[in-house]
C-alpha cells in the first residue's frame, strides 16, 4: 500500500514536471537554428583569398539569415562545426 501511494505521488511529480516544460518552453531546447552549407569556387571568394591560395573546393557556412559564419576547405569540416557551435547543418547547392 506504501509504495502505492509512493508510486502515484512519483507519477504525480512527473507529469507537474512535463507540463512546466511544455509551458515554459523548455522542451524546444533542442531545435538548432539553421547553417547552410554550400561548396564555392576560388573566383566566388576572390576578394576574401590571398592570391596563393588553393584552388579549393571551399564550403561556405551561411546562418538561416544569410549572414556568412565561416569558410572550409572540406564539407566534412563545416558540418562538424556548425554542429559543434549547436546549428542543424544542411547542404545546399
């Protein structure tokens, strides 16, 4: 009968504590806001390179707004860090 009644209470506290999160927000923690990935040749990026340098691809990191975030020589790269700096990355063309 104790561990009922010390059952309901736990089951009581749980659904308080889901409903403060969907109230408050809480739960949408986990949407990341947009970067876009996009591969970019050398002519595109001319006035931002130094003469010297490689031939690329590069891959340019855009926020949801278009504002430019960073620039990488390897797709691979810019999604590991659009990820790491809490952005859902996708690939555009």
């Amino acid at each position: 009968m104790k561990d009922e009644k010390n059952n309901k209470s736990n089951l009581a506290i749980q659904d308080e504590a889901e409903a403060q999160t969907t109230e408050t927000g809480a739960d949408q923690k986990s949407i990341r806001p947009i970067a876009y990935v996009r591969p970019v040749s050398k002519e595109e990026l001319a006035e931002q390179l130094p003469d010297d340098a490689p031939e690329g691809p590069y891959f340019a990191v855009h926020d949801e707004e278009g504002r430019p975030l960073a620039l990488f020589t390897d797709q691979e790269t810019a999604f590991v860090a659009a990820k790491v700096h809490q952005y859902s990355p996708v690939h555009v063309h």
